[in-house]
C-alpha cells in the first residue's frame, strides 16, 4: 500500500524520474520503514542505559566505542558496497540493527552486551549511510535534487513523528524491553522493499584510491564534520541532559516522545518548501540561514528547564537541520559527480572524518564531568557544539551557487 500511495505521488510529480522509479521508490519505502524502527527506540538508548545504572563517563565511552568502530568499519564497508552493491550492504546495516538491539536487551544484568551493542550499531551505521549516500547520489536527478530529497525527508519525519511518540508509551506503560522488540519486527519487515527488486548499481566495482583529490574536497571533508558534531549532541547527548535537567522525576520517556514528535511534525511543513528552494535561484541563502539559526538553537537549549522550552528548542533544531541537511546533501551529491570514479572514496573520506570528530565531543564530555556536573558538562558541549556548527558554511558546493556557475559557463 505505501509503495502503491508513492508511486502516485512521485509519477506524478517526477515524471522525469519515471524510467528508474522503481528504484527510487523502493529507497523511499524502505528508508521511511528504517526510520519508524529506528526512531522507536533510537532517541531513548541513552536514556535507556542512564536508568540501567551506566554512568554519564561510561555512556560517552560507548559512543567513543561507538565512533572509533563506525570510522574503522566505514573502510571496509566502502569495498562491501564496492562488491555486492548498495542495496545488499543496506540489508546487512538491518541485521547488525537487529543484533544491535537484541544486546541492548540484556544490558542491564551483562554489561559485556553493552560494549558489544555498541560494536553492532557501528556497523549497522556504517553499513546504511555508506550505501545511502552512494545510492541517491547515483540515481537523483541533479536539476530536481530538492524536490526528491524532501519527499524522502517527508517520508522520514513522517515515520520519525510517528516512532518516539508510540515508543516513548510503550517504554513508559510496559517497559523499554517491548519497544526495542517491536523496533525489531520493523526493521525485520523494512527488508521486504529492498528484497523485491535486484541490484541496480553496478557490483564487483574497485575502489580507485590512487590520485584522490584531498586538496579538492578540503572544505566538504569540514563542512560534513561540523554537520556530524551537531547530529550526535542533537541525536544523543541531548535525551541525556533531558533526563539529567528537566524530567528529572520520571525516566523521561513520554516526554521525550512527545517532544521529539511535535517538533518532527513541525518541520514536514516546511520542507517541502526547502526542495523548491534548493532547486530554486538562492540554495546558498537556505544553507547560510539555516546554519546560523541552528547555532542559536544551542544557545537556548544551555537555558531549557521545562516542556515549553524543550518543544520551541526541538523544533527550532528539526526546522533548522533540516534545511541545512538537505542543502549540504544537494552539494554532496552534485561534487561527486565532479569526481568520476571516486563516487565511493568520497563519500567514505567523509564519513570516516566525521565519525572522528564525533567521537572527540563525547571525549570532550567525559573528561569535563571530572571538573564539573554532569549537566554542567553538557551544557559546555553545547556551546562548543553551536560555535563547531558554523563550520558548515566553509563549504564551496558549486550546486549552491547556480548564478555564479551560470556566469563561469558563459
């Protein structure tokens, strides 16, 4: 039914996409389906492993584990997309989620299953961004590259809004234990999309390695990073100050949920309007605003102390990020074509720089809760974090400047 309601909507809309549809659409399906299992639970792991009795320092030597892991095994993955291509690697990112999860279920009487989750989620990352950006970036259409990446984030946040709200009562009425099964059973069936068409993308491909333009990409290499400090606070270190500063008499779960879904919900409205800006004369103004925006929004959480406040901050966060993701994934996604026979190597450079970065905030975390509180020390990181987020703008994506490139063909 939902490949069905797509098909409908995209035939439609993008009929100069029609001939590799079938493709694009099972992407979309496939990937709303991950974010619904995902976001089940996603949002409340830290939350999850602050009431099983782990402590802040042994969370962010988690997600320490987590990022060196990810970073290592973004090489390898780069040669397993090389090989069996980006759909077979996206199914083997559902199994090591699957396996993930399954550890987190025993992580409260095996603490060795905690590290070991960690290792699986690692690899479930690295195995889906890898293969995602390679995918899209394949078969988008560069002209209408806006309006096809915010019907994939429509879809997104439409299974995203939908995820934290229904989990956040699940953990809360029956216990975090069902809601990490139920996120099981979906990521299971979003295999289904992905299984009913063969591989498009060629297989059996070599990395080419030798000559890659470093020098060229310096500024895309800090843009992306920057971008990837803001994801894992905005993602994780967020639910735990939540939990630490504001909903401090419960576990936090419905509040959380709810939060996170308004502001998800807020930002479906706008971003339709963000692809038709992209594909528009001033895709550079969204980026810059969009940015600048997204670092104030850390300025106001330092200052979150009730619901109010979490919703305005979340949804200033999901509207602001989510332009700004769109805007930097349009200027991926049209580099690369620049770079003919490094598509992979590019797209895996940056990754494994920005699971680096990453890994530092959560150092940085851990050892500023020896100088200070815990909510004290992610108060700090959050100002880091919006000072390190402007670092976005470095970029020079050429797709974003049309009238500047327009003038340079003339």
């Amino acid at each position: 039914m939902i490949k069905k309601i797509t098909h409908t909507l995209l035939a439609r809309h993008h009929f100069w996409r029609y001939a590799s549809f079938t493709e694009l659409n099972e992407l979309y399906v496939s990937n709303m389906l991950r974010v619904i299992a995902g976001s089940l639970f996603g949002i409340f792991v830290p939350v999850y492993m602050l009431s099983s009795g782990y402590s802040i320092v042994a969370i962010c030597m988690y997600f320490v584990l987590y990022f060196v892991v990810r970073a290592l095994a973004d090489i390898p993955t780069a040669y397993i997309v090389a090989y069996i291509g980006p759909k077979h690697a996206w199914i083997l990112s559902h199994l090591a989620s699957i396996a993930s999860l399954i550890c987190l279920l025993g992580i409260e009487s095996r603490p060795w299953l905690f590290w070991l989750s960690a290792v699986f989620s690692a690899w479930c990352a690295s195995l889906m961004w890898i293969p995602l950006h390679v995918d899209f970036s394949k078969i988008k259409d560069t002209e209408h590259n806006g309006k096809e990446q915010s019907f994939m984030m429509i879809l997104q946040k439409v299974g995203g809004a939908a995820g934290p709200l229904l989990g956040g009562y699940i953990a809360a009425t029956y216990g975090p234990q069902l809601t990490i099964i139920v996120s099981i059973v979906i990521y299971t069936l979003s295999l289904i999309p992905i299984l009913s068409t063969p591989e498009q993308v060629q297989t059996r491909q070599k990395i080419q390695i030798k000559g890659f333009p470093f020098k060229r990409i310096k500024r895309d290499i800090v843009s992306h990073a920057a971008q990837a400090v803001d994801a894992t606070v905005s993602n994780s270190m967020w639910p735990l100050f939540l939990t630490l500063a504001v909903f401090t008499s419960t576990a936090g779960y419905e509040e959380i949920g709810f939060a996170s879904t308004l502001s998800l919900i807020a930002a479906i409205s706008i971003t339709y309007m963000y692809g038709r800006i992209l594909d528009g004369r001033h895709p550079l103004a969204l980026l810059r605003l969009t940015t600048v925006a997204n670092s104030l929004v850390y300025v106001a959480r330092i200052f979150t102390k009730n619901i109010l406040g979490v919703v305005m901050t979340n949804i200033g966060n999901e509207s602001a990020f989510t332009g700004q993701w769109m805007a930097t994934n349009k200027g991926m996604y049209s580099a690369v074509d620049d770079l003919p026979g490094y598509r992979i190597a590019y797209f895996t450079v940056l990754q494994v720089t920005g699971e680096g970065v990453k890994a530092l905030i959560w150092i940085l975390l851990a050892l500023l809760t020896y100088f200070v509180s815990d909510i004290g020390a992610i108060q700090i990181c959050f100002a880091v974090t919006g000072l390190v987020s402007l670092l976005v703008l470095v970029e020079r994506y050429k797709v974003l400047r049309p009238r500047t490139s327009k003038r340079l063909l003339q």
